[in-house]
C-alpha cells in the first residue's frame, strides 16, 4: 500500500511494487525544442516570400512535417513512450499513407477515360 505521499509501506524500490514510472524530461530540452519550431517557423515565414515555383508547397509540408515530428516526439512524450504506442503511431500514418494515396489515383486518372456528350438528335 501506498500513503498520499506515494511512499510505499514496504519500502524499497517502487517499480518493484508495479508502480508506473515516467521518463522526465528536462526543462532545457523543452526549451531547445521550443527554440527549433520558432525557427523553423520564421523559416516558413521566410521561404513563403521566395518564389520556388512548383516547390513553395512541397518545401512549406516538408518544414510543417519537421515541426510535427518534434511535437509528437518531445511534447507527446512518443520519444520516450514503449513500442506499443510506436506502432499505433505508425499505423495511423500507414493508413494515412493509403487513403492519400487512393485519392490521388482517383484524382491522377479522371482524364484517361473519355467524356460523353449527351447525344441531341
């Protein structure tokens, strides 16, 4: 048993005692992280006012990505979580993978077949 303290009546270690543990994070890496997406987002900012042609889109999802992937690992805590939460994550982005992928052959192909007039005699 354990008191409202969370001392635990047995002494010792509490993992033993099937209590759950966390990984803590240190406020410096929350500040680096922190630090990377302000930049990261001046640098959206930035490249919005270049003109890369087709590219400004796939350089704007390319940074927005980055920015993601630091959320989910570091404010998410996935970085640190077990490998069960690893695969549901990759999973997720899996299935994303293939609804996006079916709606752009959808949308790709609508040209290859022809359209049909209505036939007025």
């Amino acid at each position: 048993m354990s008191d409202a303290t969370g001392a635990h009546a047995g002494g010792g270690d509490p993992v033993r005692h099937g209590a759950m543990t966390e990984h803590i994070v240190s406020p410096r890496i929350y500040l680096a992280v922190f630090a990377i997406l302000i930049l990261m987002t001046g640098t959206t900012t930035a490249v919005s006012f270049v003109d890369l042609g087709p590219w400004n889109t796939v350089v704007a999802l390319a940074i927005a990505v980055f920015k993601a992937t630091l959320v989910v690992l570091f404010f998410m805590h996935i970085k640190y979580s077990r490998p069960l939460m690893r695969i549901v994550i990759f999973g997720g982005l899996f299935w994303l993978a293939i609804l996006l992928l079916l709606t752009l052959s959808d949308f790709m192909t609508r040209g290859w077949l022809p359209v049909f007039q209505r036939f007025e005699p």
